[in-house]
C-alpha cells in the first residue's frame, strides 16, 4: 500500500482541479447556450449578478452565491482561461482501452492537463501557474502536518419534488466544500477505499475499487441485475421469494461514535497487513470529516425563515427521523449525540460501506442471496423461510448501528395488493399496484405471476425485473426521464420568448441537440453504430433487453421527445415575426434526428441486432 503523501502529488492534485473544471465547463457550456438564443438581459450569465436567474429550483440564496462565486474565483485564479486551452488531436479523443470516443467531459479535461503541461515548458512565469504550484503546495504541506481542519460546508437544500407555492417543501441539505476540501477529501476518500475494498463483502456494489466478473470496468449498478439475472436463471425451476428493504435518511442518521470506531476496527486489520504504514494523517481527515458538520446540531430548521426564504423555497424544510429515534429508544439524550454525515462529501458513500459492511457480514450467513448497492438491499432465495431469516438479521443489524429501516408492508398488505390487482386489473391495469410500489421496504414476498400468487416485478437500481427474466426501467426513472425531456424545451422556449436572438431554425436546432446529448450521447451521422461514453441517459441503462415492456418505454420517450420537439417547432412559427423567419414545413431536423438519434436505436435495436449476429 503507497503512503497516504504519494496520493497527493503535483500532477494528482492537478488532475482533480482539471476534472472540476470540466464539469464546470460542462454547466457553463449550456448556460452559454441560452445565453446565445436570447438576446434578454436575464439569461446573460456573463453580465454581473445574474448568476440568480440561473441556479435551479430558484437558489438565489446569498450563501449559495457566495460559495459559487468563491469556487469560481478560486479555480480562474490557479487555471488557464477556457480560450488559452489547447486542442487535443483525434487520437487522444479515443479511449485507448475501449477504443471509444471519450465523454466531452474527459476530453475537455485532457485539453486542459495538456495546456498546463504547455505552458510550464513555454511559458513558466505565467501568474495563474504560479498562483496553481502556490496552491498545490498548500495542500501538501496541509495533509502532511496531520492539522488540516476541514471549512463547515455551505448547505444548500435541494427540493425532493416539484415546488409547492402553497405546500410544504422537503428538501435535502446538500452539503458544499471549499475547492482546497473539495480535493483534499477526494484524494482521502480514493485512498481509503483502495485500503479498505478488501475488508468489504462481495455483496456491496456500490463505491468500490473492485472490478466487476469480467474485469472490465468498477463493480456499478449494472453488475446488480447481471447477477440476479444470472442467481434467477439458477432457480428458472421455482418460484424466488423477495425482500427489499430501504433505510428512512441513511446519511442524516449515521451516528458519528459508531462510525468512528467500526472504522478504527479496520485500520487495525489494515495494519497487520500493512504494519510499517502510517494511518493516522488519512484518519485525522476521516475524523475532520465528521467533525465539520452533523444533521442535528448544524441543518436549518423550519424555524428558520431567513434561510428558507433566501432560498425562496416556502415552508422548507429538512425531514428528520427523530419520532423514530424515540420509538426505538436509540437515545436518551440526543442533544449529548451528533448524527447525520454531509450529503454530497467526497467520504459519505465510503462511510455508508463502512457502516453497512457489518450488516452484510451477518446476512450472507442466512445463505440467502443478498446485495447491497449503497443503503438499498434486496433479498432472494427459493425459501420463504430464509428469506424471512436474513430479512430478520437485516433489520435487527441495523437496530445495533442505530439505523432506521422504511417500516416493511406486511405479508397481509401485500396480499391485499394483489386481490384488488385481479378483480381490477381490465379496469386499472399497472395501477392497482400502486401500493405495492410506493413501499419502499417490503417482503418476504413471492417473485412469480400474479395467478401463482405472486407479484410478477421486482425493483432495484432504478431496474425493473420480470419473474420471467424481461428487464425494463423503473416507472421513477423513466418518469424523471420525462421530465427532463420537458425542463430542456421548457427552459429554451422560456428564454427565446424573452427576446430571440438567433434565427427560430437555430433555436430548434440547439433543442434537438440537447435532447438527443441527454439522451443517447453526442453522436453524429459518423459515429452513431459505435458505444458512446457520454454521460447521457442510455448510459445508465446498459442492460435492458429488448422485450415487449421494454420497447413499450423506450418508444414512449422516443414519441414524447418528438412530440415536445415539433410543439416547439409550432409555437415558435405561430410567433409574430417576418414570415421568411419561420420554420420551413419539413425542417431538416425530422431527417437528421431520426432513428440513428433514437433511444431505440441505441439503447435496444443495436443490442438486439449485435445479439443476432
């Protein structure tokens, strides 16, 4: 194991600030692009202190401007301006691995390493150089004294659904480090997980280091339906029985004395292993980590108003689980207690394995198949009774480590559910599922057809996976993909109405572009039969099978994409204006966006088509 120092090299700490300024450049670039379609005042991001018309869900929060502007300022002082950035050649935008083309996120990350590479042999005197090794060499001198102490984040509270003007709004407190934490915790959080991935269980798949069956990639989500797939194939014979089980706030109920001394429980391994190695700089950060901030004493309440209306978010408020805490009688005195880790810190999923690898070293023992992706779990087994067993050591784990699981729909409840499935099923259909589906812990139930008694789908990872082996997305997710669909359109045709500024075919052009990147990826009329890495929606889907409900989704958003395409199209023609500025009737778009562009195309049609060869 190298020393916690060489985790904190030049080029290291570098390479982490040009990966930030990519994804900045990522944000900008679509601010950029409304800025460009509307010739409004408030949409120009380049004007002074019109960052507020740009943040989402409204967020014009002075603390929240504050940590924006000093993120940004920080990264422009010690990085080359986005114009000075060097273009990288055809063969550094190939994946020489995959030999695919690299995210636009990767490759504007490269172009900048590779800028800052020129410029120290060119021009080595360059101030934001200077000002870059300057603050390189704080963090190092930072992390080897062993005293760094990590800045109380800014916390900023993020909607859980659509804003309610009249309503309550829950929220999330997402919490947001300084540029100089920012990097220290990542660095710390890489190490710790390479120094800890093998004291973990196979069954955790979520912020590991390990590699998947194949070799291939960092076990993801993915690996999660692969392996039912292939645990259900096992048992293609006989019916499986399930329970899922989800916990009420995982991260605002860690509490930080259980956590820090499972975690001294596996330095202490790490260190009959590795018994020349120093831990005490990687755990004095670990500890700082926890120190800076925690749900009970530091989230805003609902009694404070100014925060709630800075944010202009009314009756806001962060949802806790202390009636819970009081009916299972974690604590006596829970003022004396500090509970709840920053959601959003580079260190939080690595201390949710931490935590919960205790409870995966006592369910594996049921012999029942179990697997954990962060804090939602699932159980199999072709016993009723075993599955019951695990379930039980699952929550009576959880009880030990003052974790709070969703209370589980009973056997009777489930059954219920499925009554009014059969009497109601020509009238309502997938509805009279509802209940079933809204409980985000239940089970032991039976995974098989509903005329055997059982409930035919089950969910995981924003997977749906039928008794018969077909693989569709979950309904939240296909409807979060939806929404999505509607906030691009909807934000374009806000800002044109505004005051256009390009011609309307260059509007509709920018939609279409934008529609098909979130969707499918940048893909060209080139490229399109090749995988394409980029962070996009389909990418998130990777092992959907072409089957009849599968199809019937992913048309569904081929359909609604086209649908709010062409009302956009119609709107802006219904426009006042010169009538040679209107959109011609057969605009190129319904040519060049078409099946190669699909999510059909690219996320079932190609995969059916490679599978048939």
């Amino acid at each position: 194991m190298k020393e916690f120092e060489t985790y904190f090299s030049s080029d290291i700490i570098v390479t982490y600030l040009c990966k930030l300024r990519a994804k900045v450049a990522n944000t900008r670039n679509k601010k950029h692009l409304i800025h460009l379609l509307t010739d409004s005042e408030k949409f120009n991001y380049h004007v002074k202190d019109s960052e507020k018309y740009l943040i989402k869900d409204d967020a014009n929060s002075s603390g929240f401007l504050k940590y924006e502007k000093e993120f940004m300022s920080q990264l422009s002082k010690i990085l080359p301006p986005r114009k000075k950035w060097v273009n990288i050649g055809r063969t550094s935008r190939i994946d020489k691995e995959t030999n695919q083309i690299i995210t636009s996120n990767k490759r504007n990350e490269y172009s900048l390493v590779k800028t800052i590479k020129s410029y120290r042999i060119k021009s080595p005197n360059e101030p934001w150089l200077l000002a870059l090794d300057e603050f390189v060499l704080d963090i190092q001198q930072s992390v080897a004294s062993g005293e760094h102490i990590i800045s109380t984040p800014t916390i900023y509270p993020k909607l859980k659904k659509e804003k309610q003007i009249n309503g309550e709004n829950e929220c999330r407190p997402i919490c947001l480090f300084n540029l100089k934490d920012r990097i220290i915790l990542s660095i710390t959080n890489k190490y710790l997980t390479r120094l800890f991935d093998n004291c973990f269980e196979d069954c955790s798949y979520a912020f590991r280091s390990k590699k998947n069956k194949a070799g291939t990639a960092i076990l993801n989500h993915h690996d999660c339906i692969k392996d039912i797939l292939e645990y259900k194939q096992k048992h293609s014979t006989t019916p499986l029985w399930v329970a899922e089980c989800d916990m009420e706030k995982f991260y605002d109920t860690v509490n930080h004395k259980i956590a820090k001394v499972i975690y001294d429980e596996l330095i202490q391994k790490c260190k009959t292993k590795y018994s020349s190695t120093d831990f005490s700089k990687p755990t004095h950060i670990f500890n700082q980590f926890l120190e800076c901030y925690c749900f009970n004493k530091d989230a805003p309440l609902r009694e404070h108003l100014d925060y709630w209306e800075s944010y202009n978010i009314p009756k806001g408020y962060f949802k806790w689980v202390d009636e819970e805490f009081n009916f299972l009688g974690y604590y006596e005195n829970i003022e004396n207690e500090r509970i709840g880790i920053p959601q959003g810190g580079a260190l939080s999923g690595l201390i949710a394995n931490i935590m919960l690898n205790v409870v995966d070293k006592v369910v594996i023992q049921s012999g029942a198949f179990y697997m954990r992706f962060c804090d939602d779990m699932i159980i199999l087994h072709p016993d009723k009774t075993t599955c019951e067993v695990a379930k039980e050591l699952y929550v009576n784990t959880l009880k030990g480590l003052k974790l709070v699981p969703h209370k589980f729909k009973n056997e009777a409840e489930l059954v219920e559910v499925r009554k009014n499935k059969s009497k109601e099923k020509k009238k309502l259909g997938e509805n009279s599922y509802e209940p079933f589906w809204k409980g985000k812990s239940k089970g032991p139930y039976k995974w098989d057809s509903i005329n055997d008694s059982g409930f035919p789908w089950i969910g995981f990872v924003g997977y749906e996976i039928h008794h018969e082996g077909h693989v569709r997305v979950r309904k939240k997710s296909f409807l979060k993909e939806i929404k999505k669909q509607e906030e691009v359109v909807d934000e374009i045709r806000n800002a044109v109405q505004h005051g256009i500024r390009k011609s309307k075919g260059s509007v509709t052009e920018s939609v279409i572009h934008r529609l098909v990147g979130m969707s499918v990826g940048r893909v060209s009329l080139r490229n399109y039969e090749k995988v394409s890495n980029d962070l996009c929606w389909k990418n998130g889907f990777k092992e959907l099978s072409p089957n009849k409900y599968s199809i019937q989704q992913i048309k569904h958003l081929d359909r609604n994409r086209n649908k709010l395409y062409y009302d956009l199209v119609k709107d802006l023609n219904e426009t006042e204006g010169d009538d040679n500025d209107k959109l011609d009737s057969k605009p190129r778009q319904i040519v060049h966006f078409n099946k190669p562009f699909s999510y059909y195309y690219q996320i079932l049609e190609r995969k059916y088509n490679a599978e048939t060869k």
